[in-house]
C-alpha cells in the first residue's frame, strides 16, 4: 500500500509543479490572457480606421463636398467665383 501512496504523491507533486510553475500552466495562461488583451485593443483601433474609412467612401460616393474638400486639400483647385490667396510666412 505504501508504494502505491508514494506513486500517488509523486505524481501529484508533478502534475502541481505543471500547472503553477511549467509553460502549459498558469504562467502560459497569463502570457496567453496577455496577449488576447493586446489584440482586442488592436482589433478595436483598426475596427474604428474601418468605420472612418467606410465613411468617407461612402461620402465620396454619395456627395459633393468630400470630392470638392480632396480636390482643394490635395490638388489645390478651387472652385468658381472662388479668388485664391496665398499667405507666405516670414
């Protein structure tokens, strides 16, 4: 019986030292919770790049005024009946 007793106490001491100290217990689970919580607040960031994306394809496609704002922010055209100024800083 004792042989039996100790094999029994040998195996839990073993499977203890797995779960709090081996890789596949509970540090493994906090690196893991770690990382979920890194790429929850990554999936957040790029889901609200989306929405703002998504808004401004459809503003490009259903209005004028997001066309006529690329057009004087990026190309610097303007409109008619529009007078153009430049201010050159010293």
């Amino acid at each position: 019986m004792k042989p039996v007793i100790a094999i029994l106490v040998t195996a839990l001491v073993v499977l203890q030292l797995q779960l709090w100290v081996g890789d596949r217990g509970m540090p493994g689970v906090r690196q893991l919770e770690a990382a979920v919580a890194s790429q929850r607040e990554d999936n957040a960031r790029l889901e609200a790049r989306n929405r703002r994306l998504a808004a401004e394809v459809h503003d490009l496609k259903e209005g004028l005024e997001a066309v006529e704002e690329r057009a004087r922010s990026d190309l610097g055209m303007i409109g008619r009946d529009e007078t153009f100024y430049q201010l050159v800083e010293r």
